[in-house]
C-alpha cells in the first residue's frame, strides 16, 4: 500500500498538558458527539454536489487537458509565469516549494520543465525587475493567467502589461502562443478575453472557490509543466478522501482535526500555529493560512447572526523560528494551538562532517546527519511546547512526494469545511474580500464606483494634524 501521511494527536490530551489546557477523554466524548452527524452532514453536501472541490482528485479530463497543455508548452518553453493572486496563486507556490528542488530556477541540471514565476502581488518594482531580465526571453516564457472572476484588479493589471509587452515585442500571434488563460468555463472577463484572441484556456470547474482549486487546473498546470506527477497527487488526494468520509470520528482524521481545533477556539485558544519542520512545506503553511483565514473569519453564522467567529491562522517554520518565534510561543499567553509538520525520511539525510580538533564541543554533530538534526529540533521543541502546557499536534510526511502532498491537500480542505461546520458559518465565501476589490476599482477611477470614490475620500485624504 502506497505511504499514508499520519496525524499524531497524543499531545493535546489531558494526560501529557493536564486537564486545564489539555482534553480529557470526556471531552473528546462530548467533541465525538457533536461532530459525528456532520460527518454524514458532508458526505451527504457532496454527494449532492454542494462541495464540487471534493470530487476534483476524480477529473481524469482535467488531468489529461493539463498534461496535453503542458507537452505542448515545454519544449517551447524556458519561464513558465503565473499570474494570479489569493486562491489563483497559493497553490501553484507550495506544491513548487514542496516537490521541486530548492535550486529549481537556477541550476539546469536539477530541473525537469521551465523555470517558474508565480507573481501574486501588483509590486512595480518586483514585476519590472522580471520583466527587464525576460525581455530577451520573451519568446520562450509562457504566462498563465489564472482568475476565476476574471475581474481581480491585480491579475488584470499583470496581464494588461504583459499583453502589451507580447503584441510589441513579438506581434500579433503572440498571445495565442504564449498565454493561457485558466478562467470560469462560461462567465468573466477573462473568459471574454480568452474566447475572443483564441487564447489556450483551462477550467475553474464552477462551484470551487479559489482556496480549495489547487486540484484544479489552477494548480495543476503550472505542477505538470514543472514535472510534478499529477495523477500521483490526485490519487493521494482520492486516498485522503476515503479517510475522510470514514464515518467513525477516531478514524476520521479531518474529523478529529477540526474538532481540536473548534475545543480550543472556544476554550481561548484562537490562534492556531503551522509549523513545517521541512522548507519543502512552508508555502503549505502560506497557503493554509489563507485557507483557514478567508473560509473561517465570518461574521454572520447560517443563520444570520453575528457571530464574529474566526480562528486566526499562523504560519511558522522550524528550526528558522525557535530562533524568532518560540520564546513567545512558549512564554507568552497559552492562547495558541500549534500543529507540526514533520518529514519522517528526507531521503538525502546530508552527513554532518568531522569537527575540527579546535572544537571538540561540536563533536556530537560529525557523523550525524541534518536530517536527524531537523527532526531532533521539532521533537525538541515539542517537548519544550510540553512543559509549557501548549497543546501540539503533528502531520507525518513519510516522505515528501506527490501522493503524500496530494493527501496533505485534501486533508487540510476537508478539515476546513467540518471546521466551517462546526463553527455553523459558511465556510466557502468571501463576502469581506469584495468591499477592498471595490474599493480598489473606485479609487483607479472605474466606471459605476463613483459613490463609492466619494464615501473613501474621507479615509484616504491625509489630515496633517495626525501627520508628524
Ligand atoms: O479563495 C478565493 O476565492 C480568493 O482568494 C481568490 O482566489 C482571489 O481573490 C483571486 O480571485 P480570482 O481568481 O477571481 O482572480
């Protein structure tokens, strides 16, 4: 059988932080209770087609759209670039980040596709810098612009400027070379855009929200050209789903997760803390964030009252923050939860050499490797979390690779809608998102946002009385 990822849960327990901060088997009881009948809540919501992000690891004519799409493109291409933000972004970074070599983009010899930009942000200085560097290049980069609104004033921006670098600099055919354009089958701008120059284009299946379309082709094609075995993360994917639909809460990972969590929300803890003891994994701690944060801080339950609800989601990474972050997650208020992410074999361990005779004290580490070092230092600090009584869980990575990220994925979505459940709000919209994306189009002068400029006036003018 193909390696399971793991969840370890043992120190959030009563029996290893004490009853105060800990959770004692009566309450896990009560958790049991509460989150059992949204167990068949979900499956049923799915089976009725109310979660179309649960069945994208099943999309084999996504998967072989994405691979024809990617053929195509990698002879031809040496940049591949995605232009995208928020959910059109996060995904296509840490599944990168996560299987691709660190040394990616710069050393030929450790790639297998195009070297990849993702730009998810409108930074001039940031985009001009890739763009003087690609200039001479432009004839082998390849941009995907993914929006599923088509309307996002940064994706339209980065576009708009690459459009006209390609029309200038390479005429007309250009775009129906080198663009492709991940959109809404039917609706949006974008999808205008696209029909109308011809443009290659894949699908943001309807009903799947920007933060649960990294199985999409959102994220898919930017992996697959790149070299990452994208059947293999969808069947992780559909393995994770077999465990999460299990109906028994004490087998049910995304279950028990998500209910931690939710005891700990209500008990003060509010703020949940990511921690990859792997670089591999710290853009999955980034996409998370958003994940978790977009889906879970509403302000009005199903019902429609205010609940104002929210756990806020951190994102850490070992050993770089014991060295930032831990003295204040140790010492500060016990108001946080944290969940590790640790990989069991890294496949290259990396032997630490001899110390030299001038520093004896350093002999513990010759002969060691970094890959005992990392996993020493999570358990470590763990154990220091421990005396501290904050509560630790912990995700184990048998290995990093396609399926074990797939199921990763999967795990973490599933885990956001029984959080969204039991918080009773509705975790798959953005209604907060909308005012800020107005707002920008009122103050870059778009038409029918004229009220709106003059209701900012106020707030932007700068009063010099609060000026120093
Ligand atoms: O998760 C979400 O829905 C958002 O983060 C969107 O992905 C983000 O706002 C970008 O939207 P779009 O893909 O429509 O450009």
């Amino acid at each position: 059988m193909p390696e399971q990822i793991k969840f370890y849960y043992k120190n959030v327990t009563a029996e290893i932080i004490g009853a105060e901060h800990g959770i004692t088997e009566e309450q896990f009881k009560i958790l049991s209770e509460k989150t059992t009948p949204l167990i068949a809540q979900l499956n049923n919501e799915r089976k009725a087609g109310k979660t179309p992000y649960r069945d994208l690891p099943y999309k084999k004519e996504t998967a072989s759209k994405v691979k024809a799409v990617a053929n195509e493109l990698r002879d031809k291409c040496e940049n591949f670039v995605v232009l995208g933000i928020g959910g059109s972004a996060l995904g296509n970074i840490a599944l990168q980040t996560a299987l691709n070599p660190y040394m990616y983009n710069l050393d030929d010899n450790q790639r297998k596709g195009p070297r990849l930009f993702v730009f998810d942000n409108v930074d001039p200085a940031q985009l001009n810098s890739f763009l003087k560097w690609a200039e001479d290049k432009l004839d082998k980069t390849v941009f995907n612009v993914i929006s599923k609104s088509g309307r996002t004033a940064e994706t339209a921006s980065q576009f708009l400027i690459i459009r006209k670098m390609l029309l200038d600099k390479l005429g007309a055919n250009a775009l129906q070379r080198q663009v492709v354009a991940t959109t809404d089958p039917e609706q949006g701008t974008l999808r205008k855009i696209a029909d109308q120059a011809n443009l290659r284009s894949l699908e943001v299946p309807d009903g799947v929200g920007g933060r649960f379309s990294v199985l999409s082709a959102v994220g898919l094609l930017s992996a697959a050209i790149c070299g990452i075995d994208i059947d293999q993360l969808l069947a992780g994917a559909a393995d994770m789903d077999e465990r999460v639909t299990d109906t028994d809460f004490f087998k049910n990972p995304a279950a028990i997760i998500a209910a931690i969590n939710y005891h700990y929300y209500n008990r003060g803890k509010r703020i949940s803390v990511m921690m990859p003891y792997s670089y591999h994994l710290k853009d999955f701690a980034d996409w998370y964030r958003q994940l978790w944060a977009e889906s879970l801080g509403k302000t009005k339950d199903l019902q429609g009252n205010n609940v104002f609800v929210g756990p806020t989601p951190i994102k850490a990474l070992g050993t770089t923050d014991q060295h930032s972050q831990v003295q204040l997650y140790r010492e500060g208020p016990n108001d946080k939860i944290f969940t590790f992410l640790q990989v069991e074999d890294f496949k290259s361990p990396l032997p630490i050499g001899p110390a030299p005779d001038t520093a004896p004290e350093l002999g513990y580490l010759s002969g060691s490797q970094m890959a005992k070092l990392i996993n020493s230092e999570k358990l470590a600090t763990e154990y220091a979390m421990l005396t501290d009584k904050r509560p630790c869980m912990t995700i184990l990575f048998p290995q990093m690779n396609p399926y074990t990220v797939g199921q990763f994925i999967y795990l973490f979505e599933v885990i956001t809608s029984f959080a969204g459940a039991l918080f009773n709000i509705n975790a798959y919209d953005q209604p907060a998102v909308e005012l800020g994306k107005e707002a920008t189009f009122a103050l870059m002068g778009r038409e029918g946002f004229e009220e709106m400029a003059k209701n900012i006036q106020p707030f932007t003018k700068l009063d010099d009385k609060y000026l120093i």
